[in-house]
C-alpha cells in the first residue's frame, strides 16, 4: 500500500540535512493521504539553571524564575500539601544560590 504523505518545507530540510529521523505525528485525511506534522523540541537557553525536583523541576533564566510541580493524588506516602511545601523551599534555596553566584 502506498501512502502520500505531506510534510513541511523545514522538516523536508531537517530530514535532506542528514538528520535521519524526524519525530512528529501522521494524520490521515484518507486512507491514502496524511500530513506529518514534527513534534516541537525547545531548546534550553543559553545561561538558564534548573535543578530536577522529586515531584519537577526548577530554573533560573535570564529573564525569569520558574517552579513546576506534578503530584499524583493517588501517590502512597505523600501529601500534596507537604510536598508542594518541601519541593518550594528547596527551589526557593536554589534560586538564592543561584543569584548569590551570578549577581
């Protein structure tokens, strides 16, 4: 079976530049056409800090401060409330070390 497959002008460049693999998602318009569209990658900005949390991640950049915290309710062991608490503190210890350093 053959499918066509539309993709556009920079993932086609991405892929004839010797990268091999591009990932993304097909969509089927029919059972013989689809568009791919390439997942987006962000890359890290240059001067940025983080540290990894047990529950996420905190970093300093240039221009802003940033705390992400995922906690599944069904966790055994952990109180959301107790771990946004500890994991705030650490972060907050972090972003103090961090301009400590830097300014």
């Amino acid at each position: 079976m053959n499918v066509k497959i539309q993709l556009s002008d920079e993932a086609y460049k991405t892929l004839v530049n010797g990268n091999g693999r591009l990932e993304g998602s097909l969509g089927l318009v029919s059972p013989t056409e689809g568009n791919f569209n390439a997942y987006r990658r962000s890359a890290q900005r240059p001067g940025g800090k983080y540290i990894k949390l047990p529950h996420g991640r905190a970093s300093v950049g240039d221009s802003h401060v940033r705390l992400t915290l995922r906690i599944a309710l069904d966790e055994a062991d952990i109180v959301p409330a107790d771990a946004i608490m500890d994991e705030s503190r650490q972060a907050s210890d972090f972003v103090d070390r961090v301009f400590d350093t830097e300014f």
